[in-house]
C-alpha cells in the first residue's frame, strides 16, 4: 500500500495536468489592441468608398464645361478631292531614258552639246572622226563610174551584135556572149551603187544625232575615245537625253490598298526637294505584274503641267485622290466638315461627341480625308450638329455646358 504522502503527490501530478493555462496579462492586452485596429481599418474603409461614392455622384451631377462648333454642309464641287492614299516615289520621263550609241566605230571628234542643254529631233550630238567613211565614198563612186563606163560599152557592142546577127555575120551564140556581158555591166553597176548607198549611209552615221527631243542628261564618253557599235551594258552608248515634255511619276502600291487606284483617276505629285509645290497629275499606266518580293503593284501618274523644277529621278510623294462625290439630278453634292480637335478614336473607330439638348452623345463616323484644319466626314453627320472639340473625358449621356453661353 502506497503512504499517504505518495497519495497525495499522485493527486496533485493528476490535478496538475488537467489545469488550463491562462495568457500573461500583457499577451491579452496585445490581442485585445490588434482586434481593435483590425476593426478600424475596416470602418476607415468603408467611409473612404462612401466619400467616393458621394464625390462620384457630386462630379456626375455637374455639367462639364466643353469648347463646341458646327458641322458644315458645304458644296463638295468648291473642294480640292480628298486624299485615298499616298506613297513616295520617283519622278521619270514617259520614254524613259534614251541612250544614243554609235552605228559605225570611230574616234569622237567633238561633242556639239552639254549637259543640261534642250535638244530638237535631228540636231547634231557627236562627231566621229569620218576620214575612212569619206574615203570609202570616193571608192564606191569611182567604181559606179567604171561600172557605168563598162555599161555603156557592152550595151553599145550588144546593139552592134544584134545588128551582125540579122545579117548573119554572127552566130546566136556569140550574141548570147554579148547580152551577158551586157546584163553582167548593170548588175555590177547596181552593185555599186547599193555599195555608195551603204558608204553614204555610214558616213551620215559618223554624226549622231537626237532621235528626239529633250534634254542632255549625260555624255558617256570622251573626247578622244574610240567608239564602238554594240558591247556589254550599253559600252557603245555617247549620250543619254530625256523628253522632259512628258514627264510622270512612279510609286509602288500596296496590293491590299490597289481598290483605291484606278486609271485616269485624280492624283497629286509633291516632290521632296519642293515640298510647297504641287503638281495635278492623273494615273496612265497600271502594271501587268505584282512583285511577288515586295507584294507592290507598280502605278505610274502623269503629270499635267510640268515645268523646269522637275527632274528625272527626283524623289517624290504622289497622292491618289478620291473622285468627285455624286450628286442627283438639280442637286448639288456636299460634305460634311467638322473641326479636326472634333475627330476623336478608340478601339472601334472614329467618333465624335454631340451636345443634344444639354448632354453629350457619341457618333460614329466614317472620313474621307482633310480640307484644311477640318475633317471630312463621309457618313455619321448630316451637318447642322454641335460637336465637342478637344481632348474632354466624357461619357454617354453625361451633362456638359458651353462656357459663355450658359
């Protein structure tokens, strides 16, 4: 049996285990304090969202002060076509480039012009030393001389034969012999007189002259060289001219954008070294082939009035126009214009902000390029309409004010 002091140490370990241990004081003032802060920053924002709330509403029920103009109807028929599409380009000749080579081979005596210098069809460009072609004239005359002499001679024996043979001195063949010889005298004689046609021909050749008009663009050679017809990559080419009477521009066209461009349609050519001036032109040529490389379709425009500032390959821009709107039988067709501070964009397009009776209400639209500082609008207006102008954050529906106004 255990004594009683062992019993009673039993019964405290047993009590012992079974007693709850309490937080110091201090840990439960702690825990009480970060309860008290948790719940006051939820209060806190909850009054936060509610001034929010109520500035929101305040903001919502005052009128916004906006800048306002009208959409212009105006006669379409007083405006410069609207631009479709532009692009940088070149400005060309419509025969391109004409190369003058030699025909004959010489030694270049002298140039008759200079870069720069206008040309008539027919004037002289180059000289060839010509010694050998005129001596080879003097040959081929002298020899249809001759020949002409020996023609004389056997026509005149082939006569006297004829007349031996009905007496019947002579036989048919010996008069056969004189017609050969006869017949042989001409043909030579029109040998030779091809062969002086050819000597003259050549000698003409030794001057090279403009197979058209236009202006000298270069000259290939020099003084002094020898020139020969023929050769790799133009060799035998003197001089280079252009005919600046007909002078267009080329540019390369997305094939994507080509339903914006069709023949004889409208453009404009503004070159890079006088961006002030422009110059009215109109598409003539659409090529047959799309460059598979660059997926461009090259389009060539004429231009209508040129003058001496423009010159082959000078870069440039060309601009496509739109056509002329239409308009009904006694009508007379319009555009709608409106600020362009008025055009405003976002993810599904252009729009612009109507005021209507005091509120602002969004409208979608659709340009056809500019006129000025002002927009056209194709559809969306009808004009007559107050439109906001400038960047303003609005909503639909939301109050505005005109400042002088109201």
């Amino acid at each position: 049996m255990d004594s009683p002091s062992e019993r009673d140490e039993r019964l405290r370990a047993d009590l012992q285990s079974l007693r709850i241990e309490r937080p110091p004081a201090a840990a439960r003032v702690q825990r009480t304090r970060r309860r008290g802060s948790r719940g006051f920053r939820v209060v806190a924002a909850l009054a936060a969202l509610l001034l929010i709330a109520l500035g929101v509403r305040l903001i919502r029920g005052r009128a916004v002060p906006v800048e306002v103009a009208r959409a212009n109807a105006v006669d379409a028929t007083a405006l410069e076509p609207a631009p479709v599409l532009s692009g940088s380009g070149y400005v060309v000749t419509g025969d391109r480039y004409v190369s003058i080579g030699v025909r004959v081979a010489g030694r270049i005596d002298r140039y008759f012009i200079e870069e720069g210098q206008s040309v008539r069809k027919g004037d002289p460009l180059v000289q060839l030393d010509d010694r050998d072609y005129r001596a080879a004239v003097g040959r081929a005359s002298a020899s249809l001389v001759l020949a002409r002499a020996n023609v004389e001679l056997a026509d005149a024996e082939l006569r006297r034969g004829r007349e031996l043979r009905r007496s019947g001195v002579i036989s048919d063949q010996e008069l056969d012999v004189l017609v050969n010889k006869s017949e042989v005298a001409h043909a030579a004689t029109a040998q030779l007189a091809a062969d002086l046609d050819a000597a003259r021909v050549n000698l003409e050749y030794t001057t090279l002259r403009a197979p058209t008009d236009g202006v000298v663009l270069a000259k290939l050679k020099e003084v002094g060289e020898i020139a020969v017809p023929g050769g790799f990559a133009g060799s035998g080419d003197l001089v280079r001219i252009a005919n600046l009477s007909d002078m267009r521009a080329e540019v390369d066209v997305n094939e994507a954008d080509l339903d914006r461009v069709r023949m004889g349609g409208a453009a404009r050519v503004t070159p890079d070294a006088y961006p002030d001036r422009h110059y009215a032109a109109q598409v003539v040529k659409l090529y047959p082939q799309v460059d598979r490389q660059k997926g461009t379709l090259k389009v060539e425009v004429r231009i209508l009035e040129p003058d001496a500032k423009l010159l082959p390959d000078m870069s440039a821009r060309v601009t496509f126009l739109a056509e002329p709107p239409a308009a009904g039988a006694g009508e007379t067709p319009k555009a709608v214009l409106v600020p362009a501070r008025a055009l405003q964009r976002d993810n599904d397009g252009s729009f612009v902000w109507l005021v209507e009776e005091g509120r602002v209400r969004r409208a979608r639209v659709e340009t056809s390029g500019e006129a000025g500082d002002r927009v056209r609008i194709a559809s969306g207006l009808d004009g007559g309409e107050t439109v906001v102008v400038g960047e303003v954050a609005l909503a639909e529906g939301e109050r505005v004010t005109v400042p002088g106004r109201d």
